[in-house]
C-alpha cells in the first residue's frame, strides 16, 4: 500500500517536529528529483548511444560497398597489367631468338 506525502509528514511531524519534517520531505523530493534527472540523462545518453550505432553500422556497411568496388578495380587492372607484361615478354622473346 502506498504511503502518501500527507502520511509521512503527519509521521514526522510527531517524532521530530513541524519544521524538521518539513525541511526533511523538502529534503526527499529534491533527492528524488535529482534522481529522476539523472535517469532521464541516462536514458538520453543510451538513445543517443543507439544511434551512434545505427549510424555506424550504416557507415560501416556503405564502406564495405565501396572497399568490393575498388578490389574489383584493383583486381581488373592487375589482369590488364599482366596481360601487358605477358604481350611485351612476348615481343622481347620473340625478337631475342629471331
């Protein structure tokens, strides 16, 4: 059952006086608002953390696609290359024993 504000300064009014319960309650409800605070910050932070990873994910993936390009350029041009060095080995091979 659930304990109001009323009740417990009803309560502390008894056993430590009128001011002291007041300034205690006055005490809890800006503990219990920093508190809620914090949490707020905190969930704001983990938002905010999700969709940094979202993001990088997203980054992570789009460089994946351009890494599969430039390989396959790189591996395009090494064949042209080598097919170059084949055809000028040939023509120096072929002049050599002429």
């Amino acid at each position: 059952m659930p304990v109001t504000e009323i009740e417990v300064y009803e309560t502390l009014k008894e056993h430590v006086g009128e001011k002291s319960a007041k300034t205690l309650l006055e005490f809890i409800n800006v503990m219990v608002e920093k508190e809620f605070e914090r949490k707020k910050d905190i969930l704001a932070t983990k938002q905010d953390i999700a969709e940094l990873r979202s993001a990088t994910k997203q980054d992570i993936a789009e460089l994946e696609v351009k890494i599969e390009r430039v390989r396959a350029d790189l591996i395009k041009w090494m064949f042209i290359f080598w097919a170059g060095q084949i055809g000028a080995l040939t023509a120096i091979l072929a002049l050599f024993f002429k």
